[in-house]
C-alpha cells in the first residue's frame, strides 16, 4: 500500500488569522469567478473557500458555506471532535453535489485537493487519493459512520461490512484493485487478484470487520478453491509481516458483493464511487464523470467463474487470497554423494494444502546451509503434484546440508499449515523450513546417472524390474525366499549395476540344454571398472565400501561363479586383488537348483555392505574393477550378482592396518581369494 507522509497541519490561532477578511466565506454572488488555485501564500482556508466555489454551484455553495462555518467554529472553540464530524459533513455534500469543472485542473483533482485540506484543516493526515487509482468500478471511496454499514465497489468484487461500534467517529474508506503481482509477499500459491484497502484517519477497528473479494480461480478448482484464505500483509510492516484472516462462510457475506461484474474498457465506464454517508449511498451521474476526464485505454476483467472469499480483520492494507499449505521431503534426504557433483536423488519438496492434497503454483526456496557446493535454481515454483526440485552439487568432503524454506509454507513442526483457531483474527504467519543431509566422499555412484562405467559380458545398468524365467523348471527359490523370483529392487533410487540380461533374468547366456540348474553353450565372464579417480591422501582411513546382492549356483561356489573386487592402479597398470564374495569352502548338499546366496546355503538373498580399505592407494588415480565369471557352463541358471552405492569416503579413525579383513554380511563379505584351476564337471543328474 501508498504510504501517506503529508505532514499532519495543527489546528492554531494563525491558521485561522488569514481567513478573517474576505476569504472567509464562499462569495456566493460571483458565479463567474472559477479560479481553484491561489498564489503561494495563500491560506489554508482561502484555498479551501476557493476550491468549494470552483466545484459548486447553488444552492449548495450556501450549504457548503455554512457547513465551514461550523468546522471553523467547532475549531476555534477547541473541540476537535466536532470539528472533524462537520467537516465529514461538508466532505458528505460536496461529493453527493452536482460538481463543476475547475478552469485550471480537472475536478477529479480538485475534489482530491479539498479533500486533503479539509482533513489537514481538522487536525488530520490527508489521504492524499489520486483521482487515477479510482477509475474504474473496482474501486469505492465513502464515508462510514459508526453506526457501521457495508460499502461496495460498482462492480460488486469488493467490499467490507463494518459493525456498529467498529469505529468510535467517522471514517473515509477506500477500496480500490491494484495491480500488484503477487500481491502478497509470501510463497503460498496465490489467486491473482489483490485490493488495497484503506481507512482515514488510519488505526485498527475496534471490532472485527468482514472483508470481502472476488478472485479469477486461476488453475485451481473445487474443492481446493474454497481452501483458499484472505490474507493481508502487516499495516506496520508491509513487506515482512503477513496475516491470515479468519474465514468468514459464504451465507454470511453481503449479497452487494456478488462477483457479477467485469471491469471494462469503454468511454462510457470508470468511476469513483460513493463517498456518501452509510447507510444512504448516493451516487450522482455528474460525479461519475469527475474523476474520468478521457476513456479507459486498459481493462483488467474477472475470468472464468470468480470466486468469493470472506474474512474477518481488524485492520486495512493490501488483501489478497492465498492457499494455507506446509512442506514435507520426499526424496533426496540423507544420501551419499561424491564431492564436487550432483546427488544422483534429488532432493524433493512436496507441498500440500490443509486436505493433504497436492498444492501447484507454491514457491520454494533454497540455500547452502553447510558444506559448500551449489544449488540452482535458488526458488521453484510446486508443479501440478506439488513438488519441488532443484539441482544440488555437493561441496567439500563431508556433511553437506541444503536448507529448503517458504514464508507461509509451514514444515512438520508446526503442526498443519498457519490457519487461524476459532475466534482468532490477523494470525502471523511464519516461514517454514526443512533440511536435507548428504555425506560427500572422494567417490561415489549409485547408478541413478550414466557416469561412464565399462562393462563387457552381461554387466550393463539396470532398474532390475524383471524376473527369473527358469525358476521353477531348472532352479529352485531357497524355502524362505518369497520374491517369485524376481530381482531385488535397487538398494537405493531406482537403478543398479547387475550381471544377468535382461530377457532371462539370469546369467545363462545361450542354453545347450534344458539340464538341471541350467547349462549355457560356453562359460561367460564380465569386468565393469569405474571412472578414474584420485584417493585421499592424509591421516584419516580410507574405504571402499558397496551394497551388494546375489544369487548363484550352491554345487561349488567357492570355486565358480566368482565375484571379485579388484583396484587398479592407472599410472602403474598394475591391477590388486582385494577379494572375493564367494565362500571358502562348499556347502554340504549343494545341488543343482538349489542357490547359494548372499545370506548363505539355501537362503533369500539380502543385500549387504562390503568394504575394503584403500589406504595402499592414498594419493594414487585408480578405478574399481567388479569381475563376474562363471568358469564353466555349468549351473549358470541363477540371478547373478547386483551392485549399488559404490563409495570411497575418508573417516577421522586412523588407518587400519593394509589386509583384507573385510566387513560386510557373515556370508557375503570380501575374502581373499586365491585362483585355482578348476577340473572338468560332470554336470548332477
């Protein structure tokens, strides 16, 4: 809203000095004379006197006459309050007047001048109206009494219903759209309409009194539509503070506001509106023309089918409609990432209003809160299912945390979104927040992006959505494994590295038979090695860690279907073995269908965190080598081998002592591994 910082003009002995001679009445037997403006200097009271004659013809210029009288008396005689109810008074006849037009301004400004002096004149700040904000009917200027009344503008989008006793003396109350996007300084989804309301003299009610708008309903629909609340940035701190106002129910909402009118561009239309006393509203067909010396050249009309909201207040200012809602995470939260890049999962902010149901058109916005790295963009705007997401790149090693916020978008700790209680009026609205946690290491892939992997034989990036086909004619499911045979859902977003194809959901290859635990027409084997990167140099420990799962044949695993890890060294061109996930030795009653497994003999596959250290390799560029191979055609008809969240993370411990004591599952750890030849198998019957 309009500050007003016209200085307040005190009622003194001098102001009234300079009216005493002729200047203190209205000459009523000089009809010609239609000079408004005074040389500088002049009084106060002259220029008022002037300005009445300019605007008035008879009778009502000896009405008018009179009506100063009793201001300049009530005055004089030190009552402020008298005073200032006849000058209402003498405001409340000249704008129900058949008015003149001035010879040297218009008559909107004229009667905006008056205005002005009469309230200085009585102790008062001047509203200071420009005769331009007011033409076209959403906008109203009038008098209200306290005995209250409703005012209205022409078009019917908006008003207020004043009480008796909601003001102590006589107001003037403007309501007028504005053009303002958004109208309210808040990331709320809003509805795009917004009005200024405004008293003089200014203050707060003393009761509570209803607002009421007509909003376009945009892209938004019942029954979310109705969910939408008044609110109202702070008299006192317009661009901080911002309340919510306290719903009003439809029934009880003035019918003279009823959402049937358009603002239209035509030399016909625009007016003012009343300022006549409640609850007589008189509007004169002279007065709609004063404030509208040319046509309108711009119309702003209500689309589509409007929507009317009430709420009750306690004071004025810029009043708009937006969508109480609160913001959750639901996705990207506590992840880990590699220094210097995006997260594979971003972090997703889900808004929703007071149903629950998804809010679009919401903002969110974010902030490096530790760590360092970068976000963009810094705000997003909730698409239709109430998300919103950013890019995050992650900075130094360690914890990093992303802070995403909305002013009025409350977060799980407030309890739901800001909606006043019954009763309570002009709630504050605060500015909601959650963080998100990602721990950035030397390296990191969790499959969600393509980061240039090389693979050969069946390693390949996979959503893993597909099932074992032999299951059931060749291999068996371990007795507690109730998957039906399909693969693991990845361990972390919706991709993983797996050895198997696609078509069979398995390692199988070409089939020379339909033999028991499947034979394929030749061994396969695959390396997949990871981009190049530099290890840590430094005190702390350096690890290797990943998620691992698989499924393979039970006959020997110790010595087939070997899963290796592996570093090598690029300078060098040496490779290291750091071990295998196969067992030492085979089980007792191993057999053709029946699986060997991440969880051990004739069990559900699980997944299970395998590491290793890499402190041999601080300061050196390496890349992690994964090696799958079968060794022979034999019983190649199982799952295979999935991996996840290949990690290399620094920890402040110190380092471990080089050896291959590795943690992960009791079954599906690393182990040394030592490379034997393998005799010719006859395959079980």
């Amino acid at each position: 809203m309009r500050h007003r910082l016209v200085p307040v003009i005190l009622l003194a002995g001098s102001l009234f000095a300079v009216g005493c001679g002729s200047e203190s009445g209205l000459p009523t037997d000089q009809p010609n004379i239609q000079k408004s403006q005074l040389p500088p200097g002049t009084s106060d009271e002259a220029q008022i006197n002037r300005l009445l004659h300019a605007l008035l013809s008879q009778p009502d210029k000896r009405d008018a006459n009179q009506l100063f009288a009793r201001v300049k008396a009530e005055a004089a005689g030190g009552d402020a309050e008298a005073s200032q109810a006849a000058m209402f008074e003498l405001l409340d006849l000249v704008l129900n007047a058949e008015l003149q037009e001035p010879e040297d301004m218009t008559a909107g400004d004229a009667l905006s001048e008056l205005t002005d002096l009469l309230f200085e004149y009585v102790g008062l700040e001047p509203p200071s109206i420009d005769p331009e904000d007011f033409d076209n009917e959403d906008a109203v200027v009038e008098v209200v009494t306290e005995d209250g009344g409703t005012t209205t503008t022409e078009s019917g989008n908006a008003g207020v219903v004043v009480p008796a006793g909601a003001v102590e003396e006589d107001v003037l109350i403007t309501i007028r759209r504005i053009d303002k996007d958004p109208c309210l300084p808040v990331d709320l989804a809003q509805l795009a309409d917004c009005y200024e309301y405004e008293r003089f003299p200014a203050g707060d009610f003393e009761l509570p009194v209803t607002v009421v708008m007509c909003f376009d309903p945009g892209i938004y629909v019942e029954p979310q539509l109705s969910r939408f609340l008044l609110h109202k940035t702070d008299p006192e701190e317009p661009g901080e503070v911002v309340q919510v106002l306290q719903a009003v129910p439809d029934g009880d909402l003035p019918a003279d506001v009823d959402c049937e009118g358009q603002v239209t561009a035509s030399a016909e239309s625009g007016w003012l509106g009343s300022f006549a006393r409640n609850p007589l509203k008189t509007v004169r067909d002279g007065l709609a023309a004063v404030f509208v010396p040319r046509p309108l050249v711009a119309s702003v009309a209500v689309a589509g089918t409007p929507k009317r909201l009430g709420g009750s207040s306690g004071s004025f200012t810029d009043i708009g409609a937006a969508l109480p809602s609160e913001m959750e995470k639901t996705a990207g939260d506590n992840q880990t990432g590699e220094a210097g890049q995006e997260v594979e999962i971003a972090p997703v902010v889900t808004v929703t209003d007071v149903a629950g149901d998804p809010v679009q058109g919401a903002t969110v916005r974010f902030a490096i809160q530790s760590g360092g790295g970068s976000v963009t963009p810094l705000s997003v705007v909730t698409d239709m299912n109430g998300e919103a997401s950013p890019t995050w790149t992650l900075g130094a090693a360690g914890t990093n945390e992303l802070e995403a916020s909305g002013k009025g978008i409350a977060d799980p700790g407030d309890g739901g979104p800001f909606i006043p209680a019954a009763g309570q009026t002009d709630l504050v609205i605060g500015t909601g927040s959650v963080v998100f946690t990602a721990n950035a290491v030397a390296f990191f892939d969790g499959f969600e992006t393509d980061r240039g992997w090389t693979a050969s034989g069946f390693w390949h990036r996979s959503m893993l959505n597909v099932s074992n086909t032999a299951v059931g004619s060749i291999v068996d499911l371990a007795p507690d494994d109730a998957s039906g045979g399909a693969l693991p859902s990845p361990f972390g977003g919706s991709y993983a590295l797996w050895y198997g194809q696609e078509a069979t959901g398995n390692y199988m290859g070409s089939s020379s038979s339909t033999a028991c635990g499947g034979t394929s027409t030749a061994a396969n084997t695959g390396t997949v090695t990871s981009p190049q990167f530099t290890v840590p140099s430094g005190t702390g420990s350096v690890s290797l860690t990943l998620d691992s799962w698989f499924e393979i044949e039970s006959v020997n695993p110790s010595g087939y279907d070997v899963m290796t890890v592996s570093v090598l060294d690029v300078v060098a061109a040496t490779e290291t073995l750091l071990g295998t996930l196969n067992p030492t030795s085979d089980p007792p009653g191993g057999n053709c269908a029946t699986p060997f497994t991440s969880n051990g003999f004739n069990l559900a596959p699980g997944w299970s965190t395998v590491s290793a250290s890499l402190d041999a390799f601080k300061g050196k560029d390496v890349q992690i080598v994964l090696r799958f191979s079968t060794e022979d055609a034999l019983y190649n008809a199982f799952r295979g081998w999935v991996i996840d969240n290949v990690s290399v993370a620094v920890s402040t411990a110190p380092s471990a002592p080089a050896a291959l004591t590795l943690k992960g599952s009791s079954v599906g750890g690393l182990r040394p591994y030592d490379p034997r030849q393998t005799s010719e198998r006859s395959p079980q019957e």
